[in-house]
C-alpha cells in the first residue's frame, strides 16, 4: 500500500472512530458512479476533472448524441423524422468507429 492511500486510510479510520462519517444524506444506500470501465484505471481522475469542469472527450459527446438519437427513433412517428434521424445516427458511428 502506498503512502498517501496509509495515509488516507488512517484518516478514514479515525473519522468512522469519531461517528462523524454516521447519518450522512444517502447512508447505506448504493453510491451512483458514472460507468467509468473503458476509461484506463490511471485516466480516470483526469477524466473525472474534466467532466466536473463541463468538458466532455470528443468520442464521449459523439456516443452521447448517439444515444440521444436512439431515443428520439423510439419516439419518431413520421417516416422523414426517422429517415434524417437514421442517417445522422449512420454518419455518428461510422465516425466512431473511424477513430
């Protein structure tokens, strides 16, 4: 274990020791954490920064728009809507898949 995570643990410790971690909003429940799996163990700090700072990686934004796009092909009703939505959404992966 390094330093800093003794370090950190030790301060956990202390504070769980002192009851000040006790009744905090959302305690036993399940913590919401954003599906970080394909982003490398040693990047996912910096990506986290820089989501919290409101910029989004280029690939992130595209796979986003996609799904926006799938949602909206749900919900399409005319036939022209569902036409451009599926091309828009054919150019977004080819790109995708492109990089």
């Amino acid at each position: 274990m390094l330093l800093l995570e003794k370090l950190a643990e030790n301060k956990i410790k202390s504070a769980v020791d002192r009851g000040e971690l006790e009744n905090l909003p959302g305690e036993g429940k399940p913590l919401s954490l954003d599906d970080d799996v394909h982003i490398p163990a040693d990047l996912r700090a910096g990506y986290r920064i820089l989501k919290n700072a409101g910029y989004l990686p280029a690939e992130l934004a595209v796979l986003r728009e996609i799904r926006e796009i799938e949602a909206l092909l749900v919900q399409a009703e005319l036939k022209c809507d569902k036409t451009t939505l599926m091309t828009r959404l054919s150019l977004l992966k080819s790109h995708l898949s492109a990089n």
